[in-house]
C-alpha cells in the first residue's frame, strides 16, 4: 500500500486502535506494525494462500488473522470502505450517497472443502456453489454484498441487498435497476425498476405444436382461417351481412353522413340533450380565459427574470475565466510550480481534526478555519459529515453542535 492510501485509512484504525487499548484490562497498545497487518491482509486475498502461509517479511500470521478477526466483527473494514466510497463519489462530483443502485447475483462452484451446510445447487444454471450478489452504483462502487446457497432464489438475495442498500444509503435512495430474476414485489416503500424487456405471454394450442399463423398469405385468400390457428383474442363478434360489407366497400354507406364542414354541436342535434345556457358557457370560458392569461403574464415575469440572471451569471463566468488566465499567466511568469490538488473535504475535517486533537470545533468555525463557503447548505452537509465521522468513532460530541477528536 502506498504512503497516500495509507494516509486516508490510518486515521480510522489509529482511532479504533486507541479505543481498544483504553477498554482493555492491561493497556498495552501492542508493537505490531499495521500497516504490515494491511499489506498481509492484501497478499492473502490476491493469492489466496492460507494464513499459515505468508511471506516472512511481513507480521506473523496469528496477529495478522487476530487484527483481521477484530476489525471485521467490529465492523472498522465497513466504515473505511464507505468512508472511501464517499470520497470517490465526492472526487467525481456526486453526492455521498446515490439514488440508484443497480442489483445482480452469479451462482459460482465452490471448492471441495467448503461445507455443504453453506452450498446448494442451482437448478436453473446447473451449478453446485454459492450464489454471490452485488449491489453497486453507477461509479461500480460497493455498496452491499450477500454470498447465500446457490439454491437460494435470487428474490431472497435481492431482499438482502435491497436492506444493506437502504441501511447505507438513506432516504436518497430512489430506485433499483434488477434482472428478471430479482423481479417481484419489494418490501420497501421505494420502487423497484428492472429492465425493459417483456416476455411473450404463451399462446394456446396443441402441446408440442407449432401455431400456424391465423390468416394464411398464399392461396387462402383474404380474413380465412387455418384450422390448427389460434382463435383470434377478445370477445367474438359476428360479422356484419354480406349486403353491408359490399355497401362499405363500394362506399355507400356513406352518402347521408354530414358534410365535413358542419359544425353543430351534437347538444343542438340530438333532440332529448335539453336547452344549453349561453350566458354560463360564456361566463365559465371568459373565467377560464382570465385565469390563463394571468398565469401567462407570470410565466412572462419569471421568463425575464430568469433571462437577466442567466446574462448577470455569464458576464460573472466571463470575468472569472479572465480573472484565471491573468494569474495562470502571471504563475507562469514567475515560475512558481502548480498547485498540488486540493483534498477532498473528508480529508480536510480528519486532516484538522488531527492537528487541533485537544479543541472543540462547530461546522461553521470549520468552514471559517478552511476557508470554505459559510452558507446556509454548505454548513449543513459540513454536519452530515461530522455526524457520519462520530457514528464511526472517529470522533466525539462534548456538546450540542461541538465535535472533538476521540481521544
């Protein structure tokens, strides 16, 4: 792992660390290297090994299978793990949490050794294993994983994604995009979206008989029927005389009808519709017509409006841009090298929190300590990322609307 990576999960486990040592009976912090711990873990998932077997440049393994144990029953591998997908979602411009999950399972074979206590058989992909689901966003990033029997129907893991999905992600989450397979009735209120295809509903017929097509195109002639077709969907309706047929064809049923210019209403002909009050169809279309054009007038206003703060912000962009190009110049005039990249904001608050572990901060004293906007909705996302950071142990609450490093 490279000193960078390691610098955005040490915090996490430095915090879990210290919180270990102080609820332990002997208080020994202990003098193994976790960073070793992380690289070993790393080894034996890429090759698979068993424990006993790693490298010796590393720690030993009983300490590096005793840190792993601890860190996946306290759940310290959960909280990095969203702790990084905020950041990756943060880096790409998205909000913490996504809107949309997209869901799937693959029934895979498992190993001689694994019990059967833990496997099953698919009979649908003929395959004797585990099924594995995923939950991810649009980035790929994990956001809930299920590893059920094989024999387990994809609904039950669906259902177990659908909960970690909705534990993770809040009330952001709208909907889920889902196979045939995970289709059907969600027990949460949101809605569940699959894919668009739809399967042919199955026709009558004979079993093991191919339908022949109800109108036959070669030597039947037009409307007849084959005698292995279908009856045609819907309810049966008898066919009007031959003697009408002929009249609609030749177009003679047609010589009464209006001519197309009439413009009576059907109220003024039929004789049982009853008189029509002029003055209140008059009245109702004169309402209707104020209320039309009052709504068109502030359709108008707010078309204005919205046109002179789209010229005020491009004149604004403009100067900016000038603004930029004038210092870029300017920088490169003078030498200096470019700015490194800024950090992402979770790193900035861990960043300060590390450096002032003793003081207390608000979110606004925060965004006034690293120059970040102080409006209203920056400042309250500034508190969902604290309250996040205390539910994860990283840090403290000595007050209302006070966080504190968790020493």
């Amino acid at each position: 792992m490279a000193d960078e990576q390691w610098a955005l999960i040490e915090p996490m486990i430095t915090v879990w660390k210290q919180d270990r040592v102080a609820r332990s009976a002997t208080g020994d912090p202990g003098s193994c290297d976790l960073l070793g711990v992380v690289n070993a873990i790393f080894y034996q998932n890429r090759t698979g090994c068993q424990w006993r077997y790693l490298p010796h440049d590393l720690p030993a393994w009983s300490a590096v299978f005793y840190y792993f144990g601890l860190w996946r029953q306290d759940g310290l591998d959960q909280r990095i793990q969203e702790l990084l997908r905020c950041q990756v979602r943060e880096k790409a411009r998205r909000l913490e949490d996504p809107s949309l999950v997209i869901l799937d399972t693959q029934s895979v074979r498992a190993a001689a050794g694994v019990p059967k206590a833990t496997t099953g058989l698919d009979a649908n992909k003929k395959v004797s294993g585990r099924k594995r689901g995923l939950a991810v966003d649009v980035l790929g990033l994990i956001i809930g994983v299920v590893v059920p029997a094989a024999s387990a129907h994809d609904k039950t893991a669906g259902t177990a994604l659908l909960d970690q999905a909705a534990e993770r992600c809040g009330m952001r989450l709208e909907k889920a995009l889902v196979d045939p397979g995970l289709q059907g009735r969600s027990p949460h209120p949101r809605r569940a979206v699959g894919h668009r295809r739809r399967s042919r509903p199955p026709q009558p017929g004979r079993p093991g008989q191919r339908l022949r097509p109800a109108t036959e195109e070669v030597d039947r002639g037009a409307g007849q029927r084959h005698v292995d077709a279908a009856p045609p969907p819907g309810p049966r309706v008898r066919p009007p005389p031959r003697h009408v047929r002929l009249a609609r064809l030749l177009g003679l049923d047609r010589e009464h009808d209006p001519p197309p210019h009439h413009t009576e209403s059907s109220l003024a002909r039929h004789p049982r519709a009853g008189r029509v009050n002029v003055i209140e169809l008059l009245a109702d279309l004169q309402a209707q017509h104020d209320e039309t054009a009052a709504r068109a007038g502030e359709l108008r206003d707010r078309i204005q409006h919205l046109t002179a703060s789209l010229a005020e912000t491009e004149a604004r962009l403009a100067d900016l841009a000038t603004t930029r190009k004038v210092i870029t110049g300017l920088a490169a005039a003078g030498g200096q090298p470019t700015p490194p990249e800024t950090n992402t904001a979770y790193q900035a608050i861990v960043n300060t929190f590390n450096q002032h572990p003793d003081q207390e901060f608000r979110a606004r004293e925060l965004h006034e300590l690293l120059g970040m906007p102080t409006d209203e909705a920056s400042v309250n996302i500034t508190r969902s990322r604290l309250g996040r950071l205390t539910r994860q142990g990283f840090l403290i609450q000595p007050g209302r609307g006070r966080y504190q490093k968790r020493t």
